[in-house]
C-alpha cells in the first residue's frame, strides 16, 4: 500500500523515527541497520516501505535497502516470526551474514539474536534454505569475494557439492578470477579434500 517515503527527518528514536512528508509525521519503525545509516535530523531521507495492518494498529517499517525489505517480508512469512522479531533478526545481522548462516546452516549465530531461540531458529534455517542464502551469492565473512563467485557457488551446488562445500572452495578462488577459471580452482580444491 505505501512502498516508499521519502521527506525530511524529524525525530529518531530506536527503533523508531518520524519523517515529515509535506507535512504529515509517518511513524517508521526501523531495523539497527537501516537506523545507523540515517541522515541527521532535518535532512532528506527515503525509505522503502511495508506496511502491516492489525486490528488495532497500522505498523509502518522502513528500510535503506531493498534486499532488507525483501528479507523482512520473507521472514513475516514464517510461522511464529512476527515483524516485531523479524526487526530483531535484521538489527541483530546484516543480511550477507543471515544468507551466509542460512547457506551453511548455522542455528547457533541465530540464537544469539535476542527473542530468538533453538526452535525458531531452526525454523529459519529450514524455511529461508534456498529463498536465502547461496543464491545471493554470499561468501565466508559475508563478502563477496568477486563478482563471479555466486556463478562458481551456483554451479558447484548443482554439480551436487553440500552448501558448506562449495563455500569453503569459492573463499580461496583469488579476487577477480573468471568464472570458468574460478570453477576449474573450485574443483581442484574439492579434489583435494
């Protein structure tokens, strides 16, 4: 319904702010991530957008990127993870490091987060495994090593090497190598292990 705010900052307080749009204050809850990249007060700012609406409450949320918003509506989507916990999950990790968690199936580094617990985090893992992850072509440290190593990280995983694999061989493929080179080294690394 509103995808997108764009005016002047007036308040921040965590995670919520209040943005001024031709005179009208939208109240915006936003994650840790999106809040410490925020402008100052009275500045500019635009935010994608998704709003919840509950019996007794219309809930705006916003985001400084795309990918965020994208994560934060999958992440709705989850039995038992509602946007208040979702906010958490992206306050408590990047989304490089939730995709690398969820590729190489780490409950532990869910857990950590706040209202998080075994259970749910585990329910992440298997309800977000290929929605998140490798696909996002998401490395050790939760850089991209270069811009071929999700082709490398794709095309290991349909030669049917594990996620955890194929991660471990992308991570030693030197920065800038060709996808076919960087296959050919990935697998020459596997033939060693």
């Amino acid at each position: 319904m509103i995808g997108r705010i764009s005016g002047l900052l007036l308040e921040k307080n965590p995670p919520q702010l209040v943005v001024d749009c031709q005179g009208v204050g939208y109240e915006i809850d936003v994650p840790m991530s999106t809040f410490y990249n925020l402008p100052g007060l009275g500045e500019k700012v635009v935010l994608l957008t998704h709003l919840t609406i509950r019996e007794d409450a219309h809930i705006l949320f916003g985001f400084g990127t795309a990918e965020e918003r994208s994560v934060f509506r999958q992440l709705i989507k989850i039995s038992g993870v509602g946007a208040r916990t979702a906010l958490s999950i992206l306050s408590g990790m990047s989304v490089a490091d939730l995709a690398q968690a969820i590729t190489l199936q780490e409950a532990g580094r869910l857990t950590k987060i706040p209202g998080i617990g075994k259970k749910t985090a585990e329910r992440l893992l298997l309800e977000l495994k290929g929605k998140l992850g490798a696909d996002l072509g998401v490395v050790s440290g939760g850089a991209v090593a270069n811009d071929h190593s999700s082709d490398v990280l794709n095309a290991l995983l349909s030669l049917g090497y594990s996620d955890k694999e194929a991660l471990m061989a992308v991570k030693q493929i030197p920065a800038g190598t060709g996808v076919s080179d960087g296959i050919k080294l990935a697998l020459k690394s596997l033939s060693k292990g």
